[in-house]
C-alpha cells in the first residue's frame, strides 16, 4: 500500500491496538498511522507505548472524540488521510445492558459524525474533483467500518451467518451495531463513499480488557477467584484469535471491494463452559495450581461457578467466511488451543499491564459484569 496516512479511530483498545501494531511490524506499509481515541476506561494508550517509540513520527496519538466531526475532519485533511478504519466504540455486551447511552453516542452518532467527515474530507479530494492543481497529490480515500457478527442475532443448533444473513440483533449493544453497519452501507449507496464492513466473531488475545470472558478467566484463575460462567454455559461463540483479525481487515483494507461485507470468523465454535475448562486446563501447564498460592490447594477447574444468566443471552454465534477466503485468500491460522497458551502466557508476561487496568481510572470499571 502506497498511501501516506491510515486514522485509526479506536486505536487504545483491544483490537484497534493490536491491528496497529500488526500494521507496523508485520505489513509493509510504510506510511503513518493516526490514532485518534477518546481513551474511554477501555483505551489504554500503554497499550502501544513501545510503538510510539520505535516509530517515531509514524505513529500519532490523538485523544479525540469520533462524535466531533469538525476536529475529526481537521485532523483528516492535516495528515492528507487516504485510509480510514473505525474500531472506536463502546465494545463490551454486559455494560449495554446496564446502560444503552453511550452505545448509541458512540456506536451510532459517533460512526454517523465518522462517516460525514469522510464523506466532505472525499469530497474535497482533488483526484475525485479534478479541479486542484495538487490532482493526484492525495489518493482517494477508502473507508473500512469494524462490526460484529452480533449483528446478525442467534442461531439455532445448526447453520451459519452469511453476509446476506438478515439482521436481528438483540442488545443493545448488537442493536448499535447493527445501526452504524446500516449506516455505513447507506453512504456507500447515497453518495458512493468507497466503505468496506467486517463482521466478525469474538476476538481473545493480548490487551484484552478484563471484562470480556477470556481475559477475566484467566486473571480470575490466576488470582483464585470464582471463574462466572452465564446459565447453564452452553452457549456457542466462534472465536478468532485477534491477530487472525487484523490481518483480515489488512486483507479487506488492500483488496476489498467497495460496498462489500466480509464476514470473519475463527472456524472455531465453542461452548462457554468448554472455553473456560480450556483455560483452567492451560494454566495448569503454565502455572501449576499447586505452585499458586492464591489457589490454597484448589484446582483452577474448582473456581468455575455458575451465575444468574445474562437476560438476552444470544445462544450460538458461528461465521462462515468463505467470502473473504474465496476473493481475498484470508483463513485463520491460529487454533483455539494455542491461541489460548498465547494469550494466558502474555497475562502471566505483563504483570505490569495487568496492574494498569486494575488500578487508577480502570479500577472501577471492573467487576460490573452483568452477573455481579
Ligand atoms: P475496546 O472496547 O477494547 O476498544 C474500544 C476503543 O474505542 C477504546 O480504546 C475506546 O477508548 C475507544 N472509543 C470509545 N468511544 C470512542 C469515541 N467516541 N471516540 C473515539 N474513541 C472511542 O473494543 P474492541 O474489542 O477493541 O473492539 C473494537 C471494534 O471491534 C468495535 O467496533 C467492536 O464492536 C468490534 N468487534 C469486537 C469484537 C471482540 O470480540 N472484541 C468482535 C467483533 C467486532
Ligand atoms: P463476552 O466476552 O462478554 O463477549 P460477547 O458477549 O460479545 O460474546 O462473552 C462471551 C460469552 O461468555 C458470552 O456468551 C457471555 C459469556 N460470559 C460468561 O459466561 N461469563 C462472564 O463473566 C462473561 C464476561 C461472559
């Protein structure tokens, strides 16, 4: 990829800060990235500390609102922005429940104010215009929009979400989604901005918040605490190591098609109750429960406990990608298993980390899951 400048809007979180850093160290793109991140209790700037310092002038952080759309244009025509990727927004399922607001500022008004700094930054395009001296000095601009498979609601016991699966989300966080993909597609159609969409299923890996099930086992685990497993914990997710994911959206961000969705997923349906074994199995060769004090002589396994049901729990979630393998030759390459020995190993890696959003302005965010 030629172009001068990707914003990255959400870039201090979970995924925004792993794509970033996948960008810089495992693509050859050698232009700059713009971060721009309202650093809400899910975005850590820390996340990406050691890429501001090897890149220098290449990586840039702004703390910003995607719902100011005049700051964002500004920011859009100061560093001749050619891609954008929108990963900014309120992530976490349980925290709709308890309160829709900022989902809807954010997921909805937020990709709404997005998208119309994209659509007058296009416009301005001289290569779109024809009438700058400057023509050619700017590529025309491509924009790629994050969703989920959430989107599409819950399946049965059987079938998969394709990209032509009609929406039916259930919370309002699905719900917020599903309303910034339907806003994005309009764009495309109403005035032809170049958009791609991504939707894809449950991520798990490095930089996770702890809120989300696979790092809060892991730290639960570790620190002998009960390990909350929803209901009777049979519900299926598909779940996609995070690295997989962004280099789909590289893929998607290279080679998609303009107006297109892909769907992304892990091949990889697992029951709750099977995930968190899986990591209480894992931690016992990493960390033998016997060596962990916090565990005073209980098994990892002991710690599963089952709590009060999430209401509007969605039961089974599964992606079929064979759009994206078929036009774009992307497939997950990392399994469940060592995806998972990854991501239990970078926990017990980065105490540090792990210290972070424990403490100061991320402390009282944990612990408000849905069940406590
Ligand atoms: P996250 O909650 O870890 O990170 C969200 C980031 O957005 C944070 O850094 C936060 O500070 C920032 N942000 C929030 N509101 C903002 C605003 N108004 N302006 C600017 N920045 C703002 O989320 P994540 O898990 O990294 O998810 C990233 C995207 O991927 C989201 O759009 C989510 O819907 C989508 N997605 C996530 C998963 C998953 O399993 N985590 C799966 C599929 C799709
Ligand atoms: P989560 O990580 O919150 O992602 P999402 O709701 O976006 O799928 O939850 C993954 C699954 O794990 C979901 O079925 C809810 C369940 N879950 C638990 O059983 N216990 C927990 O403490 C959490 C956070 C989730």
């Amino acid at each position: 990829m030629t172009m001068k400048a990707i914003l990255v809007t959400g870039g201090a979180g979970f995924i925004g800060s792993n794509f970033i850093r996948h960008v810089f160290e495992k693509t050859r793109f050698a232009g700059k990235i713009v971060n721009l991140d309202k650093l809400t209790y899910a975005g850590n700037p820390g996340n990406l500390a050691d890429i501001g310092e090897k890149y220098g002038n290449r990586y840039v952080f702004v703390k910003g609102d995607i719902c100011d759309q005049r700051a964002v244009l500004a920011l859009m025509r100061k560093h001749r922005v050619a891609r954008v990727v929108n990963f900014a927004a309120e992530s976490h399922v349980d925290r709709s429940i308890f309160g829709p607001k900022d989902f809807i500022e954010t997921n909805i008004h937020g990709t709404f104010s997005l998208l119309e700094a994209a659509r007058r930054y296009w416009l301005d395009d001289p290569e779109r215009s024809g009438n700058s001296p400057s023509r050619g000095s700017r590529p025309a601009l491509r924009f790629h929009h994050v969703s989920t498979d959430e989107v599409y609601g819950s399946l049965g016991k059987t079938g998969k979400f394709r990209e032509t699966t009609p929406y039916d989300p259930r919370s309002p966080y699905s719900a917020s989604k599903a309303s910034s993909d339907h806003l994005v597609r309009a764009y495309y159609h109403t005035y032809g901005l170049p958009v791609t969409i991504s939707n894809c299923s449950n991520n798990y890996g490095p930089y996770h918040f702890p809120e989300k099930l696979i790092p809060l086992a892991i730290l639960n685990a570790v620190e002998g605490k009960p390990i909350p497993v929803y209901g009777d914990g049979l519900q299926v997710r598909d779940w996609l190591y995070v690295e997989d994911h962004c280099a789909a959206i590289w893929c998607i961000m290279e080679g998609g098609r303009p107006g297109r969705t892909y769907n992304v997923g892990g091949n990889c349906e697992m029951k709750n109750l099977d995930v968190v074994r899986g990591i209480c199995a894992g931690l016992e060769n990493l960390f033998p429960a016997a060596e962990n004090p916090a565990l005073r002589g209980r098994k990892y396994a002991d710690l599963i406990t089952f709590v009060k049901d999430r209401p509007g729990h969605d039961r089974r979630y599964a992606i079929d990608f064979s759009r994206i393998k078929r036009e774009l030759g992307w497939r997950p390459s990392v399994d469940f298993k060592s995806g998972l020995h990854k991501t239990a190993a970078w926990y017990l890696d980065n105490p540090k980390w792990v210290k972070s959003v424990k403490t100061g302005r991320y402390r009282r965010w944990l612990g408000k899951n849905y069940s406590r």
